[in-house]
C-alpha cells in the first residue's frame, strides 16, 4: 500500500501533513529512509552530498566521505527513536539515542549568537556533514522549546515509521495517514481479536 503524497515529481519527500516551518527539514530528515518503498536516499557518499545540498544543509562543494553518510545514518536514526518515544505517556528508553545526538551536537561545534532584540540562535560553527547535521539538530532544538517538537511522531506501524506532524487537537496521532496504515493497523487488530476468540 503506497502512500499517493508521498513524493513530488523530483522524487523529493512531500509529507500529507508537512511540519510546519524549518521543522518540514528534520521531517524530510527522517522520511529520507523510505522504510515501506525500501529506499534510502542516504543509500551512498553521492546521495547523501545531493540530498544535504538540496536541503540547503550542506554547501555544493563541500564533501562527504564514507564515515560522515554513516554519521547522517545514525543521527537519523536516533532521531526516529525520539519521534516514536514522543507517542508515549511515559517516554521509553531513549538513552542510546541522546547519546548519539549528543556527540553529533559536539561534533556541530555549536555557539550561540544574539542576532537580535529579543532573539538568539544556536549556529553550527563545523563544517561539512558535522555542520549540516548541526543545522538539522538547532531545528530541533527550536522545536523542543517552542513545543512544536511533542507533535512531531514516526508512524506506529513498524512497516511505516514514516515521519508526520500530529495536527489532531489532542495530540493523539497515531498513524502517518487513517486511510493507509491507520486502516492496516485496525485490521491487524480486529483480526488478533477473532483469532483469540476463536481459540
Ligand atoms: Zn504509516
């Protein structure tokens, strides 16, 4: 069952409930693996350098080696744990994950700076992959501050885990559309239930 939004003509993600603002970026982050379509636009050095430069995350000659795809990999990674987590009352376990997000921030080398009245921005100061994965993480941390980062979710179909923005006014989003793996999940479900009825 393929999601129809899913992308654009370009092939670029293009999520149903896009996140709003910078955050569509970490959204675009984390849906660049395509666990139901199998894909993954980090799959090489070369992918990985298009995807960051289009994203307006990495500058158009800086390079990628082996060790920093491998890097991107693991930070998106870590960040699909903190989006699942955030489905929960009492958040799992997500230690292994801060651990990774917190050496790529030190990587980032970030500093802070006052760009404004009344405004202040955490700016990467690495360069490379380090830096571009730095101005993924800044978006998130903006996020966990303006409260926008508790509606960001991966879906709870483990086939899925695709990326969404939660809009319900409850914030009880489970699924990244009703119609796809809401639907799915429900007959798994309904189906469980009989089975056990059965036996
Ligand atoms: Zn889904």
């Amino acid at each position: 069952m393929t999601h129809p939004a899913r992308r654009t003509q370009e092939g670029w993600s293009h999520p149903k409930d896009p996140a709003p603002g910078a955050l569509n970026v970490v959204q675009m982050f984390v849906n660049s693996d395509d666990m139901e379509e199998g894909t993954d636009e980090f799959g090489s050095v070369e992918q990985t350098a298009a995807w960051l430069f289009a994203a307006g995350l990495l500058g158009e000659h800086e390079a990628v080696t082996e060790a920093d795809r491998a890097q991107a990999v693991a930070v998106r990674g870590a960040l699909r744990e903190l989006l699942l987590a955030n489905h929960e009352r009492v958040p799992p376990d997500v230690a292994e994950a801060r651990a990774v997000l917190d050496a790529a921030a030190a990587d980032a080398q970030f500093e802070l700076r006052f760009t404004g009245a009344g405004e202040s921005q955490l700016v990467p100061t690495a360069p490379g992959v380090a830096g571009a994965i730095g101005r993924v993480l800044a978006i998130v941390f903006d996020a966990m501050h303006d409260g926008t980062w508790a509606r960001m979710k991966a879906c709870r179909n483990d086939l899925c885990l695709w990326a969404f923005y939660d809009h319900s006014r409850n914030r009880s989003g489970a699924w990244c559309s009703m119609e796809t793996c809401g639907a799915q999940m429900k007959m798994r479900a309904y189906r469980k239930r009989h089975a056990a009825a059965r036996s």
